[in-house]
C-alpha cells in the first residue's frame, strides 16, 4: 500500500487501497490507520467516516492505542470534541507525544468547554517526562501563558 499511496511514478490510489485492505484483512493495524487516513482525509477519494471509524476502533482494540488513537482524535477534533479527547486520551496514555501535545490543546482551548490548564499540565508533563521535545515546548508556552495561578516562569525555564 505504501508504494502506491506515495506521490511518484508509482503512485496509485486505488491500488493502495486494494493492498491496505488485504494488509488489514490480514489483521494489520498500521494499514488499518493508513487506510483509514485515506478514507476520511478527503485528500485523495471521497470520504467515508463511518469505515474509518470502525477501522479505528478495531486497530485500537487489537492493540494500536498510540497511532489509532491519535488518528481518531484527529478524524473527530472538528465533530465531536468528546471522541477527539478519548482518541488522544488513549494515545496519550500508550506514550503518544504529539496526541499528548493535541489533548492538552484541546484542554486550553475552548472546544472542550471551560479550558483546563491544570489537565493540560498534567499530560504535558508526563509526555515531557518520557523524553518528548515538543510536549517540553508546548509545556513552556503553556506555564508562559495559562494566567493566573499557573503562570510560572520557573517551570517555563526549567
């Protein structure tokens, strides 16, 4: 699939699709997240939501937390801010630093609500932890920036 899905010579969308799709009836995840992408990006073929949803779901339960969360908070960031937060959640959690760096934009933000810098704080800082340059970036601009009672220019230097 990754030959065909590539811009060049070779490149072939509905070929890649065919071969991700033997690859996910095969029971692979990542084709399963690719193919996914594919289905609902709009970039390349018209978009199916509900089979990139449920090609998700099956590559998170088989076990692709980090890339299948990830790719299903991004399907749902713009439609459904709850789906978007359980997908970055679980990507987060299985050591996912960009959708740890995602989530806790979404907690600073206005789309989830009431913004939640102490939620946002507490997922930077355990992927910043695990060794991530962005999520230490964004947890600077973040103590820089998040108002009173967390501004911190100690911990944005540190």
């Amino acid at each position: 699939g990754d030959m065909y899905h590539r811009a060049g010579p070779n490149q072939n969308v509905d070929a890649a699709v065919k071969a991700y799709q033997d690859a996910v009836d095969a029971g692979d995840t990542p084709s399963m997240v690719k193919l996914a992408h594919m289905l609902w990006s709009k970039t390349e073929m018209e978009p199916d939501y509900s089979r990139a949803t449920v090609l998700l779901e099956n590559a998170i339960a088989a076990g692709d937390l980090s890339a299948g969360g990830e790719e299903l908070g991004d399907l749902y960031v713009n439609s459904d801010i709850n789906r978007a937060i359980g997908g970055y959640q679980k990507a987060a959690d299985a050591g996912n630093a960009s959708a740890a760096v995602k989530l806790a934009r979404i907690y600073v933000g206005t789309g989830a609500g009431e913004p939640r810098p102490a939620d946002a704080i507490a997922v930077l800082e355990r992927a910043a932890k695990a060794g991530s340059a962005d999520a230490w970036d964004a947890l600077g601009d973040l103590y820089h920036t998040a108002g009173a009672g967390y501004f911190d220019v100690n911990a944005a230097a540190a």
